[in-house]
C-alpha cells in the first residue's frame, strides 16, 4: 500500500517492478477490490491482466486478481525456482 501523501508519484509502480524482480516463480498474482480502481489503472498500465474474480472476501466488493506477464519476471528455472 502507497501512504496517501506519496501516491501519484510512481510508488507503486516501483513496488510492482521490485516484486516482479525478485519473484523466483513463473507465475505471480496479485488482487485487488474491484471499487480499487487506481490499483486496476497501475496493474493495467504495468501489462498485468485481470484472471479471476471472487466474491465474499467484502461484502458487496469483489476481488479482481491479476496476472503478471511472465516477460516482466525472472526466469525461475534459472533461479532453482
């Protein structure tokens, strides 16, 4: 999460470029609510694609969960992954 004062400044895209740096998997997900619609516009904007959706973890707010493109990780084998 990116404190209030210090979004809109590339934070987060820096967050998702350092995690998908040091994933030793091939494949890595993350989530969000769908009412979360600047974390839908930053995981569009980095190539992330929207794979799921499940309901019941908020009420009346779903979870979008995302892809990363394998392009943008590590390649695991090369890691021992």
């Amino acid at each position: 999460m990116v404190a209030p004062k210090a979004r809109r400044r590339g934070v987060g895209a820096h967050l998702l470029t350092a995690v998908e740096t040091v994933c030793t998997t091939p494949k890595l997900f993350t989530s969000t609510n769908v009412s979360n619609h600047p974390m839908q516009h930053l995981l569009q904007r980095a190539g992330w694609r929207p794979v799921g959706l499940l309901h019941g973890l908020d009420e009346g707010d779903p979870e979008i969960f995302h892809l990363c493109p394998s392009s943008r990780l590590r390649d695991a084998t090369c890691t021992g992954g």
